[in-house]
C-alpha cells in the first residue's frame, strides 16, 4: 500500500462534512488503496462538537483512516496536504446584506490561501464548497500565488447531480444512464443547467438528451428552473441545506479530478476562466471539462445558441460584479 496522504477538510463540525468525513475515510476519492491521514479545520468554539467527530471516526473503524488531525490553526490544517475540501464559511444569518455576508468570507478564504501558500503542498487540489463558492475559489487562489490557479476549483457537482437526476426521472430511466449534462458559470441562481449536449442510453442506444425528452420547452423553463431552485426547495423540506447531496458531490468532484474522466464523459467544474465560450475572463466560471493526468481541460467547440449565450452572459455579469465587489473588500 502507498504512503498515506493528508486530506484536509474545513468546516469539519459542520453538517456537509459529517457525510463527506466518511467517504471521504473510506475510499470513495482516493480509491480502495490509498490511505488518507484526515485534517479537520474549524473554529474554537467548535472545539467540542469536533473532538465528538474524531470520536465517531474512530468508531467506524475504518482501515484506510491512519490519523486524524482536529484543529483550530490553518498552520497545523494545511501542513503538507494534497487534497482540501474547504467546505467551512461563514452561514447567512437573518438581517444579513450579501454584502456582509461576502465580506465575512472574503477574509476567510484570504487568510486559507495565505495558508495553503505557505503549508501545503505545490500541487494540492483545492475543492471550494463554502459559498459563494465561486468567488471564494478566486480569492483563495489570489492568495496563494506559489500555487498553480488551475489547481483552485469550485464545486457545481451539486448542480450536475441535481440535473442528472431530474433528466432521468422525466425519461424514467436509471440515473447513470444520463451522462453529459452541463452547468454553466456561478453557483448562484443563474447558473445555467443545459441538457442540450447531455446523453442518454435507452435499450443499449445512445441518443442526445432532446430528442429523448422532445420538449425543448420544458428544457429551457422547467428544467432550468427546477435546477437552480432545488437548494432553496430542500432547505424548504428539510429546514436545513443539502448536505448528504452535497458530501456526495464533493466527492464525485474530487475522484474525477485525482482519477482522470471517462473517455467520453464530461463533467463541469468551477474554474479560472480563459474566456471560452465569451465567459468573463479571470473568474471562476464553471464550464464542461475532461480530466486527465490530474488535470482539467475545458471542452470546445460545443455549439452554444442564442437562448444559452443570453444565460451565460447574466451569469458571467454576476461573477463579474461578485469578484468587483470581493476585490474592494480585500483592498478595503
Ligand atoms: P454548517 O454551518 O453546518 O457548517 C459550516 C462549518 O464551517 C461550521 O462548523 C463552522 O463553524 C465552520 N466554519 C466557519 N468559519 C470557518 C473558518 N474560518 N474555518 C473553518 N471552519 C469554519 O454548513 P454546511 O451545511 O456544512 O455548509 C457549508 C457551506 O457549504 C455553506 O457555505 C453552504 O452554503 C455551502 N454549500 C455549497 C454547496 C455547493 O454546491 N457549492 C452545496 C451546499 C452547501
């Protein structure tokens, strides 16, 4: 068995990291032969719930899991890690502007990039969840400029998931049949859900998702709407975000990214923007991407329509103003 590799996951106390701690610890990233040494990071109040966390991971006795490292200090969190999942941010609270709200967690991922700058390792893969994931992932990277930019990412895994799902359940066929669907810019609510390059497998053959559902109208209202709402509809039945689903996601973003994609098989991803597809440059905008050797690679040449260049422009403005907006604040 290799040497193991340290992980660290942020917002360790909190309810996305309850789920993403086990699969994280049992092989669901790294594989069935890659043992991990975990770093939990969160605040000093949470000092307590947390040490009841490394409790339970011990408790599940999990043979891949060599250590476990809780602590309060991004020093000791990023200290010679590979993978970080940086999930903790700061929660909106009633009365709160967005302003505020971005301003809270601008200084947090300023302060996590200087970190992982000075302690972690040069090729670490950075996974931000904490929202606005987007815009985090941006300062984050700006901080840690002996990093490579390409190694920062956000998560809209969630989004893909999500959309995966309601493409099947209008088909009636099996999720994994459903592959190829993309999301377009900010983790935010305009983000845009497009199945018009998805696939799906109906009796062994592979048709494009449109002409299986031929309701274009349905793809370009319904379906886009029901993606982007689908947090708010959870927090709505559950009184609390999503959080299994979201673990979930993380995982299936940062297994693809380690073990490279599928030939065929495409998946998108917050990152730096180059400008394809006339996306803002320099923002992490989430586009479709092939993985290989570790590394992303945005998808050209996929033709975009009329309907779907208005979208990513509303969500490339959004991104545009939100980067505007953190950049003052980090400069304030
Ligand atoms: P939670 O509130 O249960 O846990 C967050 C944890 O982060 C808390 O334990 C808190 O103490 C900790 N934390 C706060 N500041 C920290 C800091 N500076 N360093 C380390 N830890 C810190 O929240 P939950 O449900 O786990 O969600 C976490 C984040 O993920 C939220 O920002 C949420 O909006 C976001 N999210 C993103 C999704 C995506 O698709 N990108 C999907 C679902 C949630």
């Amino acid at each position: 068995m290799p040497e193991p590799i340290r992980v660290v996951v942020t917002g360790a106390a909190g309810q996305i990291a309850y789920s993403l701690l086990y699969m994280v610890a049992k092989g669901d990233v790294f594989g069935p032969n890659q043992p991990v040494i975990l770093h939990l990071l969160d605040i000093p109040p949470m000092m307590p719930v947390l040490e009841g966390v490394v409790m339970e991971l011990a408790d599940c006795a999990i043979p891949l899991l060599r250590g476990v490292v809780p602590t309060a200090d991004v020093a000791v969190a990023f200290k010679d890690v590979s993978a970080a999942f940086l999930v903790g941010a700061m929660p909106r609270k009633e009365g709160m502007e967005r302003k505020d709200l971005l301003s809270a967690n601008v200084k947090i991922f300023k302060e996590q990039g200087s970190a992982l700058d000075r302690y972690a390792k040069k090729d670490v893969k950075v996974l931000v969840v904490g929202n606005p994931a987007n815009t985090n992932a941006l300062i984050c990277s700006k901080y840690a400029p002996s990093i490579p930019k390409e190694n920062f990412t956000a998560m809209t895994r969630l989004d893909q998931n999500r959309a995966q799902a309601q493409i099947s359940s209008r088909l009636g066929v099996p999720v994994g049949e459903v592959s190829n669907v993309i999301i377009w810019g900010n983790h935010s609510s305009t983000q845009f859900p497009d199945a018009s390059h998805a696939l799906v497998n109906i009796n062994g053959k592979q048709i494009a998702v449109p002409d299986a559902i031929k309701d274009d109208n349905w793809l370009r209202s319904m379906f886009v709407e029901i993606v982007q709402k689908r947090g708010a509809t959870v927090i709505a039945a559950r009184k609390m975000s999503s959080a299994l689903s979201a673990a979930k996601a993380a995982t299936d973003h940062m297994r693809d990214w380690f073990a490279g994609t599928a030939p065929g098989a495409v998946v998108s991803m917050g990152v730096i923007s180059d400008g394809s597809y006339g996306a803002p440059k320099d923002v992490v905008f989430s586009f479709p991407v092939t993985i290989k050797d570790g590394k992303w690679r945005i998808v050209e040449g996929l033709v975009i329509d009329d309907f779907a260049k208005e979208k990513l422009a509303l969500t490339g403005a959004e991104l545009e103003e939100e980067k505007r907006e953190a950049v003052a604040i980090t400069q304030a």
